[in-house]
C-alpha cells in the first residue's frame, strides 16, 4: 500500500510558485511497502537523531567499496587475491580478462551496438514510446530535419496530457497530431484514456533481450529482460532519423537479490531504500543496474516491475533483471510467449560494483520531500517526528532561498503523530484475485452489520 500526501514529491520549481504569504503543503511518499532508506541528505539544524543510527539503518541495503566477480552465483571481490581464488573455481587468466563481458547488459548492448567498438557504442533500438507531453516536438523537429517514415515501432500514447477541459483545447490538438503522424509516418497511436505509456509497452513491446527507447524518464522495463532508456526528445528525434544513440561502454553494478519481502512490505519500500541508499552518492550514476540473486524468484511480476520502473531515482542510466518462468508466464499471457528467453549473468561475469539488498530486513519506508532518496523508515521516523519533519522544513527553505514560500509539515503533528491528508491504497494482484479478496471482505463487513 501507498500512502500520498497531496501531490506526489514536489519538484523545487514548483515550490515557488505559490503567491507571497502562502504556505505550501507538505508532500510525503509513504511506501508502505519497502525497506531501509539509503545515503539521503543529510538531518540538517538541531535535529537529536544519533548519525551512529542513521548509519545502522542504512546497512541493510551495502554497497561493495570496488569491484567484484560473479563466478556461478557466487562472489569474489577484484582484489589481489582474485586471481587465485577465481583459478580455484576453475577460470584461467583468459576467462578473467572477459569476465566483463559476461553480464546481461553487456550482451544486450553489443547486440544493438552498430559501431564495431565494444567500448565506443552506436546503439539503435527496437521501438521507441512517447507521451503526449512530449511526442510533438520530437516529431515536428525530425520533420524538419527530413523525416519520411518511422523507421521502427514508434508508440504515440496520450495518457499524460488527457484531460483536454484543461487549458482550453491545446491537448486535443496535441492528440489530434499525434494521430494524424502515425498515419502518415507508421506509427501506433495509442488514444486517450486507453493505456498508460508504460504498462502499453510492458505488455505489448517489452522481450528478454529488447532495447527501447522513450522520452519519458521512468522508461523501465527491464524486469521484463528489456533494457530501456529515457532520453530527452533529440535522442528519439535521430533514430527517427535513422541515426544511432552514442555512448560510451556505461558500467554494470549487480543489485544482489536475496531474502523475500516481510508481510506489509511491498515493491515502493524496496524503491525508497534503493533510492535513498544510492542517489546521494552517486554509486550507480550513469551506469546499468543488473538485478540477480535468489530473491528475485520471490517476488511477483508487478512487484518486480515497480522496483524496476523508480531505478530511475537513483541515476542509473538503464536496467536489466534476470528472467524466470515468471517472466515467461506475463509475456504468455500477453499473447507473446515468443519473446521470452532465459536470462542470466555468464558462469563468470564482472561487475563494477555490487549493492546487496537483504528483502527480508525491508521495512515500511516514507520520502519526504523533496526528493525520493530523501528517506526514512516509518519507525524512524515516528520515533523523531518534529525533529525530522523540522529538519525537512529547514532543508527545504535553504533549497528554495525565498522568505516568503516555506514548508508546512510539523503542523501535520496531532497527538504526536503524523495525520495523513490522503490516502492511496494500490492492490496488488489479476482482477480476479482483486475482486475475490475485495467480495470477502465485504461479506465479513456484512456479516458483523447482520450480528448487529
């Protein structure tokens, strides 16, 4: 379950905005369903939390201090040492020397690589997504560069901009336009109020081994073996064009798996501590987050999706996790069982770094704003909350630098516990199981209404 407080985690712009005297409302995430919170800003002005306990808190989610190897499931530290052990195991100096080529990543970006250059890559994508936020300029400027046709799957979705009483008509001009250029150029036109961008393209575009490109930053589908990018509208603008994504090699840092999650913990805890374990310091930044371990196996599809689709947050440039029977059985069901494949880190595959996530030490997290990776445990932070709220407000003034916006949180304090202004309660599971579980408990409320 999440709980919001009224918008979801402000941007700082947006903060000020509000007219002189106006006090803007506190936006809390609760991730009720998470676990420890990671290297996030740091409790600023009086507060009275014991750093030596943040510190303890944030160890359930460690971070390797270099590089290492995993030679069939288990790890061996890059250190003098290696050579040694990995020979143990049965690697000679050559296998080594690869080992970083035996990473899912690896393997998924040199098969869209057409530069020739394992290191200097010139990737081109198998399909492409867009919003109607952003779906207009891309168009309009590859138009004006000589675009004739889409030259690969290019989904025009209208999820984002749908409410067209809004401002006048400008949205249903946007809409319009996207439909009239998939028309003449080939694209698929996605209408208002029929999907949203990224669960359309997790169930009709997303395959173990894909790469997809999307000008919309939670472009994530790599629980589904797809490697996904959100780029800014000129990276979409040249493939529409016919030309490639230019980078260099990024770096592959293994998020190690193990454990299953606690009763009351769901995939947004996990995203909280992730997020607020590696945005500060800049641990994955740039680089691809592959998932593997054990733990994966324990966790549903849609789970793995949403822990998939806010690494985002944490300034990884893209995402890969090992595929399962689970993986295939939601590719079946979407009538693409084709699309599946096994996949899996080689017998020996280096990583740059490694982050182990224990999912049975996950607790109920909480991001205050203004940034996810501003996180804490619920139970931290019902045991500190004027100090921690105070020393959000604080934060967040020195942030904005005006005198006449602040933020309201400890006014949220009654009885010495924090009220929540909204509540968004996401049940997980098919429509049957939904409807089964939500027919019982109405019957149980029925039934106790008759005892009365």
């Amino acid at each position: 379950m999440r709980v919001l407080l009224p918008r979801n985690t402000p941007h700082p712009v947006l903060c000020a905005t509000f007219p002189q005297g106006v006090k803007a409302k506190g936006t809390a995430v609760f991730g009720m369903n998470s676990r420890t919170a990671g290297a996030m800003p740091a409790i600023a002005a009086g507060g009275k939390i014991q750093k030596e306990r943040r510190i303890e808190m944030l160890d359930m989610i460690k971070c390797s201090t270099g590089g290492a190897y995993y030679a069939r499931g288990e790890w061996v530290p890059a250190d003098g040492n290696a050579p040694a052990a990995l020979a143990a195991k049965g690697f000679d100096a050559a296998a080594v020397a690869a080992a970083k080529t035996g990473t899912m990543a690896y393997n998924i970006m040199q098969a869209h690589n057409t530069s020739g250059d394992a290191e200097n890559l010139k990737i081109k994508f198998d399909a492409m997504a867009s919003h109607d936020i952003t779906f207009v300029g891309i168009i309009q400027t590859a138009r004006a560069s000589g675009l004739e046709k889409f030259p690969i799957p290019y989904v025009l979705t209208n999820c984002h901009n749908s409410l067209c009483a809004v401002g006048g008509t400008i949205n249903e001009d946007d809409h319009r336009f996207g439909l009239s250029a998939a028309k003449k150029y080939g694209g698929i036109f996605v209408p208002p109020h029929m999907a949203v961008i990224h669960q359309y393209m997790r169930e009709r575009f997303a395959g173990c081994g894909k790469m997809i490109l999307g000008s919309d930053s939670h472009t994530r589908y790599g629980a589904l073996g797809t490697m996904a990018i959100g780029e800014g509208g000129g990276e979409l603008a040249k493939q529409l064009l016919g030309r490639t994504y230019d980078v260099a090699r990024p770096g592959v840092v293994a998020i190690y798996l193990t454990g299953s999650l606690p009763a009351g913990c769901g995939p947004h805890d996990v995203a909280i501590a992730l997020v607020g374990k590696l945005f500060k310091s800049g641990y994955v930044k740039n680089k691809v987050m592959e998932f593997v371990g054990p733990g994966i196996a324990s966790l549903r599809q849609d789970t793995r999706n949403a822990i998939d689709a806010m690494t985002t947050e944490t300034t990884c440039l893209s995402s890969i996790w090992e595929t399962d029977e689970v993986t295939q059985r939601f590719l079946a069901v979407h009538g693409r069982a084709a699309d599946y494949k096994k996949l899996a880190p080689a017998d020996l595959a280096y990583y740059d770094g490694v982050v182990e996530v224990d999912l049975s030490a996950i607790r109920p997290m909480i991001a205050l704003p203004m940034h996810p990776s501003n996180a804490f445990t619920i139970e931290e932070l019902n045991a500190n909350l004027e100090d921690i709220l105070h020393a959000c407000e604080q934060d967040v003034q020195k942030l904005i630098g005006r005198k006449d916006v602040s933020l309201d949180l400890c006014s949220k304090i009654e009885n010495g516990k924090l009220r929540v202004d909204q509540g968004v309660i996401a049940v997980e599971g098919t429509p049957d199981e939904v409807f089964d579980s939500e027919n019982a408990r109405m019957q149980g409320f029925l039934g106790k209404f008759r005892e009365k």
